[in-house]
C-alpha cells in the first residue's frame, strides 16, 4: 500500500515539473509583440530629425 502511494507522489510531481518545464519554454519561444513603423519613429527618431 505505501509503495502505491508513494509511486502516485512521484508521478504527480513529475507531472508538475514537466508542466512547469513546457510553460516556461512556451514563455521562451513565442513570437513576441511586433511593432509598427509609426511606434519605431516615434521611439527612435531618425538622427536627421534630433535637434
């Protein structure tokens, strides 16, 4: 009885850890946010355009 439950223990926390694992490499490799050409001017102007 105690092998079975501590087998079910073992495998729950693998479970997490696995989960866990392919949430953060998910979070890693997405594409992330594009941004348009109106955004890039506005953050960072051309030098021709600086005072």
């Amino acid at each position: 009885m105690r092998y079975s439950i501590m087998l079910q223990l073992v495998a729950a926390i693998t479970l997490i850890f696995l989960g866990t694992a392919a949430l953060f490499a998910w979070l890693q490799y997405r594409p992330g946010p594009r941004e348009t050409n109106i955004e890039r001017e506005i953050l960072y102007p051309p030098v021709s355009q600086l005072p």
